[in-house]
C-alpha cells in the first residue's frame, strides 16, 4: 500500500511540475537569491579586499535580512498549496471512492509537494552560485576591487538553505494534511462549484461601497494637489496630508476591487451593443467571473505589487543618498569635533591644542598632509546661558580658519573686508530659507562694532556638517581681527592624509585613542565635572573617513542587494498568484472554449479572448498599484526635495524610478508570456 502512494506521489509530483512550472521556476528564483546572498556569510566564504575595508557588519545584516524577506515566501507557498487543493479535490474524491483512506490521500499530497519543492531548493543553489558571483561583483566594484570569478558550493549554506526551505513546505504542508483530512467528500466533488465571494448583499451596498473607493481616491488626489501647492515642511500639517492619502488609496484600492464585479455586471446590462458585440459578452463573462471570485486577493495583489515597487525604489536611491551623504559628512580623512556643553561653567570651556594629535598620526607612519585647528566663537556669550539646544547660539569662525578648511578641499579663497562677514550653509537648506535669515540679520552688532554682510552674502560648497552646531545649519564667517574678542566655543581638528588609515587602526583611533588623549590633557575638567556626566563621550568625537567610508558602504550595498531581493520576492509573488489563478480557468473552464471551437470561432480570435483576458487582469491590479506609486514618490521627493538635489541629484534619483519600472516590466513580460503560453496549451 505505501510503494503504491508512494508511486503515485512520485507521478502526481511529475505533472504537477508540467502544469505548475510557473510556481517551480518562482521557488527556483527566490532558492537561488536566497542560496546567493546566504553563501556571503559562509563560514568559507572570504572577500578578497585590503585592509581599509572590512564587511563582516554587511555579512551579518544580509544573513539574518535574508530570513525576514524569504519568510514571506510562506505565504505564496500557502496560497499555492491552497489552490492546488481546490484545484484537485475531485481528484482526491476519486481515489476516496475507490477505497483509499482520506489521511493517505493527506499524506501523499505533503509528499508529493515535497518532491516538488526540493527539485526547486537543488536548482536554485545550483542556479544560485551564479548569484553569489554576481553579488561579490557588485561588493568588489564599490571598493574598486579586481573581480575574480570562482564558482563553487559552500556546504554549510546548502544546508542552511535546504534547512530553511524544507521547514517551511513543511510547516505548511502538515497543516493542509490535517485541513485535507477535515474535508468532507461531498464537498470536495462540489469543489469546482464554489467560489472566494459571492454577492449576498443587496445592489445598493456594492453601489455604495463602489462610489467610497470614488471618494476615497479623490481624497487621496486633494490631499496630493494640496502638498504640491504648499510648502513642505515637517508639520503635522503636512504629514497628516502625506498620511490621508496613502491611506485612503490603500482603503480605497479594497473598497474598488470589493464592489467592481458588480458594477461591471450592471454596465455589462447596459450596454446591449457592445456585450454582443463579437465575443465580448464571453471576454466580459470570464473577467467578472475571476474579479468575482477574488476580490480581496486581487487587491491584495495590487497592494503586494506597490510594496514591491517602493521597496527597490527607495532602496536604490537611499543607497545612493548614503553614498551623497558620506561626501558632505566626512570630507576630510581625520574629523574630531569638540562640542561644547551647558554643563560647563563658559570660562572651563577648554582651548584645545592637538598638536599631540598630529605628531601621533605622524609617528604611526599616516603622514599628515595638511590640517586645520577651527575653533568656534559665540558671537553673544549670553546665549550660551539660555542652556536650550533647540534655539543655539550663534556661532563664527574666523575667515582664516575657513579659508584653509577651503584650500584644503580644493575650493578658492575668499575675501572679507574688515567690516564685513559673510555665511557659510549646510548643502541641505533651500535659498528661501537662506534669503530669510539674511534679510534679518544684514547688520551684525558685535561688542559695540557693526558688521555689515558681504555682497558675496552665503556659501554652500560641502566642507563637513560637524562645522556646524547640532541644531542649525549655518556659521557665521569673521574677519580674524574680530574673532579675537570673543569667547570660545570648540576647537575642531580636520585633517587629510598621505597614506589611507586601515579600517582596524581607525576603529582604534576613533574609540580608544582619542579619549585616551583628551583624558591626558584636560585632567582639570575630568575631576571638576566627572562626577555629573560622561565628560570624554559628551564633549570630543572623532570620525575618520576609511571607517565612515567602510560603514556607508556596508549599508548601501546592503540596502541595494537585499532591496532589488525584497522586489523580486514581491513581485514573484504577486505574478505567480496572477499566473496560477489564469491558468487555474484554463483548465476549469477549457470546455467553453472548446464550445467557441464547435460554433465556428476561428483559433486566432480564440487567442485574441485569451490574450485580453490576460492582460486586463494583469494590468488591471498592477495600473493601480504604479498610481500609488507615483503618489508615494512625489510625496517623498516634496517632503526630501532638497536632500535628493543634494546627496542623490534630481537626474539619478529619475534613473532609480526608470531601473525600478524597468526591472518590474521585465519580470512582468516574464510571467505574462509564460502564463499566456501555458494558457492556450492548456486549452488546447
């Protein structure tokens, strides 16, 4: 008895293979990425890079992210088993009558979806390793590494993988054995007659629910017009608008698809010519027939294809946003900020000579090219007393020390004359806000002396964002005869080298070295002020720019690899559910077509039915989702407008929009060909 089901599990799991190859190839797809990213963190698995990076953070964060993102494949894995279910309860009837045990019948289909699912796990680490190639690639391009291509299996992912995946078929598949096993026969023989959703309630609430999804889209269209005719600005104003209107277009796009077989059955009513016109009224059948029967998956559908838009979207250009952001964050090879604290009394404030600094870095063979020692000034000291952060004092630096920081960087000089200053701004700030600070304060009154602002009023070249206070975005720029009366603030180290720093020697420089050093030099304050906080963690920093470099890279490729698999997974998902549940008509309803046939409908217009069927319910769910995309991504450019310009640039964050449509066309003409394919061999 078990060699027969075991035979049968073994033939049931051959076809089933023919008829689901869409579900096959989705899993060979997903085993593949998964097998690709995993193998990064094999214990055998080594990057071949020097020492200035190192990626054991991006090894980490792709092992256990891989988990989270192929964990939603237990939901196609479901829904496919579900289907297949239904798909074959007549069948597993047939075999009941024919006096096999119904827990049998249970067991032979977990069996036989088993084969199935290891045959997709064994091809995908094969397919995989090509992966895996593709994905060092990419981590040894961004440190300008020589790629050197290796295929080989690395045993401990391939079993991770096959651990992983095995434990979700079979999560799922003891679940259906004991959901099978419940089933009662006569509703398995009537299987094919049942349906997701029926109309049980009266015209006039479909109509209603019909003419919300209406509202609700038009809510969702003031609140956008309402956001591009106003300023954006971090209110709650503005974010209450953002807010109202994905939520209505995702409640919306539920309300449509709930309503939208019953009003398209009564315009089908209405429209007498045009339903019997050619083989429109069995087009028109067949779509409200499968809207019908799915609404709430269709929508889900829609919305599954949106979250997978955003996500390789967003992933691609927040990558790059890192990359802008490392450029302004740390410009220089050496950054140390002293940041002065309101816990101090004004006059302990301390004078900082990194003179020791310098000669270190020297002494460990890094060889200084250039530096500057910026100290900062309190334009009004009365300021300092306030103690509130959210409103800061205003700061100045004198016009040398902003000078070298230039020349260091590669910009020009400037000039002040001796009555003047000028302003130096964060990349970020718009010129409206620039224009309305200047307006105020076009005259500086500085220990009885006036100051008027330079013609040439505001700069806005990077030259490093902890030049600048932690709650504004400007400095102010002095003549250096000014800045000599007044009281100091902090004193900054910058600095650029001959020789890159390791990353280990710059992990050490940044956490032990440079808290070493001030401890040494400013014993004073340590025993005045140790007792009320953490003085060392509060007051110096040290950033040096191979570990800032080696830390946005390990985010940025992590964001980009584990972005473009979180899309692929979405949308093989949302195409396979799409695919299965046409294919799943064409082998339920092939009599109608074989009907069509007998009644003299040539092959061609047959194909042209299938072609359109297939086409409105793939690009019905997907039209809508690219509609909640373009709301999301003009939103986030509204709300981000300036720091795209600045860290991504307006023409690469269009490139991120154009590569993610681009991608999610080719994966769709992928799933629609296939499905088309199938359907008419199916039919045949």
């Amino acid at each position: 008895m078990l060699e027969m089901y075991a035979k049968l599990a073994k033939s049931n799991a051959r076809k089933s293979i023919k008829d689901y190859l869409i579900y096959f190839i989705t899993i060979t797809i997903c085993v593949s990425l998964f097998y690709a990213i995993t193998s990064l963190s094999s214990s055998s698995y080594e990057f071949i890079t020097e020492d200035s990076y190192n990626f054991k953070t991006l090894q980490l964060i792709l092992k256990y992210s891989t988990y989270v993102i192929t964990a939603i494949l237990i939901l196609l894995i479901a829904y496919v088993n579900k289907y297949m279910i239904r798909r074959r309860q007549r069948e597993f009837a047939t075999y009941i009558l024919l006096g096999a045990e119904q827990k049998s019948i249970a067991f032979m289909f977990f069996i036989e979806t088993l084969i199935i699912g290891t045959l997709a796990i064994i091809a995908g680490i094969f397919v995989g390793t090509l992966f895996s190639q593709a994905i060092t690639a990419l981590v040894l391009v961004s440190v300008n590494q020589e790629v050197v291509f290796t295929l080989r299996l690395y045993m401990d992912t391939v079993v991770i993988t096959f651990i992983f995946f095995i434990a979700m078929f079979c999560i799922i598949g003891l679940y259906n054995v004991s959901v099978l096993n419940k089933i009662k026969l006569i509703d398995m023989l009537n299987a094919s007659e049942q349906v997701e959703f029926q109309f049980r309630r009266s015209g006039k609430v479909y109509g209603v629910i019909f003419g919300l999804s209406i509202l609700l889209y038009i809510v969702c269209v003031y609140c956008t017009f309402k956001l591009i005719n106003t300023e954006i600005d971090y209110s709650i104003k503005s974010l209450t608008y953002i807010g109202i209107s994905l939520v209505s277009f995702i409640i919306g796009t539920f309300a449509l698809f709930y309503s939208i077989s019953y009003i398209l059955i009564y315009l089908k009513g209405k429209c007498i010519n045009f339903k019997y016109e050619g083989t429109n009224l069995f087009l028109i059948g067949s779509i409200v027939s499968k809207i019908k029967t799915a609404p709430i998956l269709m929508a889900t559908i829609a919305m599954t294809f949106l979250g997978a838009m955003i996500s390789f979207i967003m992933t691609l250009a927040m990558a790059q946003w890192s990359l802008g952001y490392l450029n302004m964050r740390v410009p220089y090879d050496i950054d140390i900020r002293n940041d002065y604290s309101y816990n101090f009394d004004i006059e302990d404030i301390p004078k900082l000579d990194y003179g020791e600094v310098v000669q270190y870095l020297n002494d460990e063979g890094y060889s200084v090219r250039d530096y500057c020692q910026v100290e900062k000034y309190f334009i009004d000291k009365d300021e300092f007393y306030t103690g509130d952060r959210n409103n800061s004092p205003m700061l100045a630096i004198s016009l040398s020390d902003f000078n070298k920081l230039r020349t260091m960087l590669g910009y020009e000089k400037i000039n002040l004359k001796e009555n003047e200053f000028t302003t130096q701004w964060h990349s970020v700030v718009n010129n409206t806000d620039i224009n309305k600070f200047l307006s105020k304060n076009k005259h500086l009154n500085i220990n009885g002396e006036i100051l008027n602002i330079s013609k040439d009023s505001h700069y806005k070249e990077s030259i490093g964002e902890r030049i600048y206070d932690f709650y504004s975005y400007n400095i102010i720029i002095l003549p250096d005869k000014v800045c000599k009366d007044l009281t100091l603030a902090e004193t900054n180290f910058l600095a650029n080298l001959n020789n890159q720093m390791s990353y280990k020697d710059a992990v050490n420089f940044e956490s032990k070295y440079i808290e070493k050093w001030f401890k040494e030099n400013n014993r004073y304050l340590i025993e005045k002020y140790s007792k009320e906080f953490d003085i060392t963690s509060s007051i110096i920093d040290g950033r040096v720019k191979s570990s800032e470099t080696n830390n946005i890279l390990n985010m940025t490729l992590a964001m980009r690899i584990l972005g473009v698999y979180l899309c692929i997974v979405l949308l093989t998902i949302s195409f396979t559910v799409l695919a299965l549940g046409q294919l799943t008509d064409s082998i339920e309803h092939k009599d109608r077509y074989n009907v069509l046939r007998k009644l003299g409908v040539e092959e061609n217009d047959i194909n042209k039915i299938v072609l359109k069927q297939i086409s409105i319910y793939f690009v019905v769910p997907i039209a809508i989702a690219l509609i909640g995309v373009g709301i999301f991504i003009y939103n986030y450019y509204l709300m981000y407008k300036e720091r795209i310009v600045t860290f991504i640039g307006f023409n690469l964050f269009i490139f991120s929009i154009a590569t993610g449509i681009i991608l999610t066309i080719c994966v769709y003409m992928c799933y629609f060909a296939g499905t088309y394919y199938t359907f008419k061999r199916n039919i045949k």
